[in-house]
C-alpha cells in the first residue's frame, strides 16, 4: 500500500504562485506514475499534471506553461509549481499514484490511479 499526504495550498490573489507538496511512504518502489488532480466545487475531478518514472511529463492544456510537476526521488516527494494563478485554478488539488505500466501513464481518468491523498485547498481571488 502506499500513502499521499498534500500540503502547500491556500489563499493567493490572482497572479500569485504556490507549491504544492505530496509525501509518499510505503511501497513507493512499486509507481511508475504520479499525478496531481484538481476538482472545483460542482465539477468533475480534473487531471492537471502527471510525471512518469522517468520524469516524463504530461499537462492539462488549461495549466500549460503556468504550472510544473516535479519529483524528489530521495524524499519520495511530489511537487507542483503554480504560476500565474486565476480564480478557475481554484480548487481541491490532490496527489494520485499508480503501479501501472509507465507507458500508459498518461491517461488523466482519476479511476486509473490506485492510490490517493487527501486533498489540499487552492483558492484564488
């Protein structure tokens, strides 16, 4: 089994920045994808950012060039760098990860990823 823990968010103006942490623990070894979700009240759960195992990359176009997923293998960290933040970035942002093969890391359906944090609250005036 493997554990997330979010932490990073908060309140921000528009056009200001956050990171946003993921700690996994348990048996890291076994994910070949990580990702970060994001679901706005009365909206579906949103991909917006997945790393593979090998540090490739894949975004949400509405997040393109704003936003940066990145990882620490030493800490089993997950990061995600907010850039130029708008009040539709608001949201409940989550960290995903999953054991399955890395090539198909980057199918954004929230039912493809096993394991999921709790949460942390991005809001954006």
């Amino acid at each position: 089994h493997v554990q997330l823990v979010e932490s990073g968010g908060g309140s921000v103006q528009a056009g200001g920045s956050l990171r946003l942490s993921c700690a996994a623990s348990g048996i890291t070894y076994t994910i070949n994808c990580m990702a970060w979700f994001r679901q706005a009240a009365g909206k579906e759960r949103e991909g917006v950012a997945i790393i593979r195992r090998d540090g490739g990359t894949s975004y949400a176009d509405s997040v393109k060039g704003r936003f940066t997923v990145s990882k620490d293998n030493v800490k089993n960290t997950l990061y995600l760098e907010l850039n130029n933040l708008k009040p539709e970035d608001t949201a409940m942002y989550y960290c995903a990860a999953d054991p399955r093969y890395a090539g198909a890391c980057y199918n954004r359906d929230p039912a493809a990823f096993r394991y999921w944090g709790q949460g942390t609250q991005v809001t954006v005036s």
